[in-house]
C-alpha cells in the first residue's frame, strides 16, 4: 500500500520508510512526510509487507532483506510516475532507517539527502545493544511483545528474523554516503538504537552531517513534543538541501 | 629528498612497483565530487579518529601499523593536526590543508600492497 502526496508545485521528492512493527501513518512517519510536503516535496509513504499496515503478509515473516526489497521496488514503481525526479530524498525510521541508508549505498548518485532516525546500523549491533533479550529470544526462538502502534495485537517475531539482520551491515560501505546526512537519535534509546552505535556509522559518513540527539526521547518517538522537535529539525535539515 | 627531522615527509620514498601503477595522482586524490566530497573518502580518518571512537580500528591494519613505525614523525604530525575537525557539517573543508600531506601518506601505504578500497572505506 503506498501514499503518494503530490506537491502542488514541486520542488523535490521524498521517501518516507516506517520501522519494523509499524506502519506509514505512524505519527512520526507522518511528521516526517509533513515536514517535506511543508517544503514543497512530493512525498510517498508506504506499508511494507509483512508489518502492521495495510500491505500484504504476516508480522512474522519481516525482515530487513524485506524491508530493503520493498524499498526497491516502491522506487522502482515510482520511476513510472509523472512526478518522479532525481535525486531525491530517502527518510527511514529503525529498520526503514537501515533499508533507506542501504539503498543510498547501493546507488548514491540518486540521493539528494539522507535521513535515517533512530536507525538499525546492523544486525551485530542489533544483538549488541540489547544482549540478555537477544539471548533469550534465540533460546526460546521467538520474541514476543505487545504492539504500541496495533493496540492488542501481538506482534511474534522468529529468531530468523536476527539471522537474516545479521547479514545486513551499513558500515562496511558507509564511506559511499557522500549526500547530506541527518540523522536523529532519543538518548532513552537505549536497547535498540543507542547512541554510540549511531555514532560508529555518522562518524564513517565522508560528507556533509548533523548529529541531532533528543532528550528524554525513546526509540519511537509518540509524545507530541518530541515528534515537534524532529519535525523543526527535519524543516531546517530540508531547507538547507536546497 | 626528505630533510633530515621534517616531519612533513615520509622517512622513507614509496616505490611504485607493477602491483601499483593505478596509485591516484594528487590531483585525482583530492579531487571533489559533485557534492564537494574528496576521492580519498574516509583516508583522513585513518588519523583523525579519535582513539575511543570507531574508525579508529582502522588503525590496526598492517598498512597503518607499519606506516605509523616507518613514518612516525607525518603520522604523529598528521594524527596531532587532524584530531581538532569538528564533528558536523563537511569534514572536507577542513582537510585541504593537509592534503598533500596525507596523499604521501597514501602513496606510502599503496606501496605496502593497500588499495584504494582498504584505505578510503
């Protein structure tokens, strides 16, 4: 399922990418989009597969070679449309993070900007930040919690899921992130996207960078004044690719 | 030929031998992209990494460890002036000065069997 919303008279284009476990109207994909389409950007929002949307499959069959192939061929779709242009913009939260940095790796001169918030930077990292929950998980071979964003669904994630991330890796390869960087990070984010792990990729990236780090803020941003705070940096951030 | 004590030249003159006839010219290595990122990527950081932060593993690569025993006086001099870029914006507007600096050091470690893909990832 994928949202286009076209700007009046456009001036760039943005992707916009929800994490693991979630969806395109997740409030800070939403902020995200705003804050592009408020610039004068045509942004596209879409539901990978196998998550929490409106897209096809089951929660426990996402990974992060999903979310990376969904990415691609949203693009590529969108290559067809009459509002598509390059270079354009990529922006990701967690695991979209991680797929909207590995397409910009993959294919740099398409970019004009990249965003990753509170990124997934590896699979190694993802066990790293939390290790007793990873021992666990692949012990007893699933993970269970309880959604934030589908309230009472419970979202039941197999250890392969880990075995598929840990294939996946920015780092090697970070040094061809050459277009500006934004990235964003809460420092409560603690057991999945910590700091310091964001800071082993920003410090890789050759180009121009900013660091921004939100106080009192978790993984997920959904306390409004947080989610305003992003926006007004991601506002700045796009003004200044112009 | 290097004076004796500067520590602006490699202690000892790379030698380019078959293995290395595609060693960039400084022209090539400092040459900017569209976007005002220079070829050499990340080379700096083989010396402005802080020590506690990641690029700094880098550092254990034989090609540096042998530069950094062979040329101690540009390593040192090199690592001592690069240490102060700060960490947001471009890190390339800061680096122009030390350019040819750090492009002999490139062709040193070139000459110690190290590629471009080693030394600019």
């Amino acid at each position: 399922m994928v949202l286009v919303e076209e700007a009046e008279h456009q001036k760039g284009l943005a992707f916009a990418m929800h994490g693991l476990g979630s969806n395109k109207d997740q409030p800070q994909i939403k902020a995200i989009a705003e804050a592009f389409f408020e610039n004068g950007y045509t942004v596209v929002r879409f539901d990978c597969t196998n998550s929490l949307g409106e897209s096809d499959g089951a929660f426990e069959n996402s990974t992060a070679t999903n979310f990376l192939e969904d990415l691609e061929d949203v693009i590529a779709w969108s290559t067809s449309q009459s509002w598509y242009q390059e270079p354009f913009c990529l922006a990701g939260s967690s695991l979209g993070g991680y797929a909207t940095a590995r397409y910009a790796e993959k294919f740099p001169e398409k970019i004009k900007g990249l965003a990753p918030k509170a990124t997934t930077i590896s699979g190694t990292l993802s066990i790293k930040a939390d290790p007793k929950r990873s021992e666990e998980w692949k012990a007893s071979g699933w993970r269970v919690e309880v959604s934030n964003t589908k309230p009472g669904f419970i979202k039941r994630l197999p250890w392969s899921h880990m075995e598929d991330r840990i294939t996946h890796d920015l780092l090697p390869d970070a040094h061809k992130l050459t277009m500006p960087v934004l990235m964003i990070v809460g420092d409560q984010d603690r057991e999945t996207s910590p700091i310091e792990h964001q800071t082993m990729l920003y410090d890789l990236l050759p180009g121009k960078k900013e660091l921004h780090v939100i106080k009192g803020a978790p993984h997920t941003l959904r306390d409004p004044a947080h989610i305003q705070e992003m926006k007004m940096i991601f506002d700045a951030w796009i003004k200044s690719l112009n | 030929m290097s004076e004796p004590g500067d520590p602006t030249k490699p202690s000892m003159p790379p030698t380019l031998d078959e293995a290395n006839r595609d060693v960039l010219s400084l022209a090539e290595f400092k040459r900017r992209d569209a976007r005002g990122v220079p070829r050499y990527h990340n080379f700096y950081l083989l010396f402005a990494a802080p020590p506690d932060s990641y690029p700094a593993i880098y550092r254990d690569q034989p090609y540096y460890q042998r530069f950094a025993t062979e040329n101690s006086k540009l390593a040192n001099f090199l690592y001592s002036s690069l240490q102060v870029i700060p960490k947001t914006g471009s890190p390339a507007q800061y680096l122009e000065p030390f350019e040819s600096l750090l492009y002999d050091a490139y062709v040193t470690m070139r000459s110690y069997g190290a590629s471009d893909d080693d030394l600019f990832r």
